[in-house]
C-alpha cells in the first residue's frame, strides 16, 4: 500500500488546492467533508490529473467517526504519512448577540476536530519504526488571523483558532522526539475563493494586484513544510499578501 495523505476539510479553495498538490507528489489523497457528494469535483479532478484520491465523510467532531476513519484508511488505502486539518469556521458574530450553541460548535469544529483527528493519526504514526531520517511523518494545522489577535465580532473564531495554535505548539513539543513534524499555518489574508469573490468584490479586485492568497501557493508551502529536514522543521510560518497589514 502507498503512503497516504489525509486533508480533513478539503473545501473547494485552500483544502482542495492542498489535496491536489500531494496528490502530484504520489501520495495516495484521502479527502474528508462532512458531505461526501462535495468531493466528487476534486477526486475527479485528482484522477483526471492522474493522481489517487479517495474521499470520506466524516464530521470531524464525532470521536466515533474520527476513530472509524483513521482505522479504515490505515487499513484500505495506507499507512498516513501526512495529515492536514484544515477546518475554519470562520463565523462572526457580535458578543453581545453570539448564543452558547453557536460558540461551542465553532470551537468543535476549529479547534476540538483538530485535536480528536491529529490524536488518532499520532497514535498510528508513533506506533511505527523509526525510519532512517528520523521522520515519521508530518501533522500540520491550518490557522488564520485569529490564531494571533481576537478582533471586534470574533470571540469565538479567535478563541478557538488561539486554542487550536496551543494544541499545535504542544503536539509540536512532546512529538517532535518521535519523529512527527507539528506545524501551525497562520493564513492572514483574504484567499482567492468564491465566498471572497461573491461577497467582497472589491477585496477579491485586489487579485490582479496580487493582493489575494492563491490557495496553490499556500499548497506550495505545505507540502515544503513536509519536506523538511528534521534538523530544520519550522513549527509556525504566516502567509499574506505583500499589502497585507499585520
């Protein structure tokens, strides 16, 4: 069985640009969305380029889900080399209006998915022999702006991308001895999607200008984070338009 490299939240944008960019370095693609019939553009898509794909749904916040999965994909397609959590959920919401159900799923869905999937891929990663480069394999999480700095009508999105950089910097410490590189992705910036285009034109106008993420080159990034050597992991890294504020 060929190594496999699992993208939970392989959305149209970031996540899917991600899959397809290990799908091009031969691994065996294993996409996750919680609709499975919203994959089927990028497998097609993975295959027509002439990768492998293989798509699963799967709601990144059910511990019984996230167990079945790791299982069958260690056990069908091949032992996981790599996994990405990509999961935003990214929702404003005023602090004087946001609800206790409201604030709780989206600290499910962007910080506790996070923890629950990179648990399981771990478990199975430590298990194997140490290979001779001393790399087990690579478990990187996507972050965002409110990783950094809560804004005004995101207490819940910053609050949970904050923990889900906690969780990263931890995993990263007791891990990184066993041959897992940890690395957490800050993305501040708008990415070329068509949320941005549709709902911000004028933020999406600034792509001429190269003033929006191409979902490709943040994929670009990710697999150089795989690559590394273990005498120079990075554990954090941000990417942002050169007109970006920060």
């Amino acid at each position: 069985m060929s190594a496999a490299a699992l993208i939970i939240g392989a959305g149209d944008a970031t996540g899917g640009a991600i899959a397809r960019r290990f799908a091009r370095e031969g691994y065996a693609t294993c996409v996750t969305r919680r609709s499975l019939d919203k994959l089927a553009p990028l497998v097609a898509q993975i295959e027509a380029e002439g990768g492998r794909a293989h798509a699963f749904a799967s709601d990144a916040r059910k511990e019984e889900e996230v167990v079945e999965l790791i299982e069958r994909i260690e056990r069908d397609v091949g032992p996981i080399e790599l996994m990405v959590f990509n999961i935003g959920a990214n929702v404003p919401e005023s602090i004087l209006t946001e609800t206790a159900r409201k604030y709780f799923k989206v600290w499910e869905m962007a910080c506790f998915g996070g923890f629950l999937n990179a648990r399981e891929v771990a478990r199975r990663m430590v298990a194997r022999p140490m290979p001779a480069n001393g790399h087990r394999g690579t478990i990187l999480f996507t972050g965002a702006t409110a990783s950094l700095r809560g804004g005004a009508n995101f207490a819940a999105f910053s609050g949970a991308k904050m923990a889900l950089r906690a969780l990263a910097q931890s995993m990263a410490r007791e891990l990184g001895p066993e041959g897992i590189h940890v690395a957490h992705v800050v993305v501040d910036g708008a990415i070329d999607t068509e949320f941005i285009r549709s709902n911000f034109p004028d933020r999406y106008a600034l792509k001429a200008q190269d003033g929006i993420l191409n979902p490709e080159h943040i994929a670009d990034t990710y697999a150089m984070l795989h690559r590394q050597p273990r005498d120079a992991w990075t554990h954090e890294l941000d990417l942002r338009p050169w007109s970006e504020k920060f």
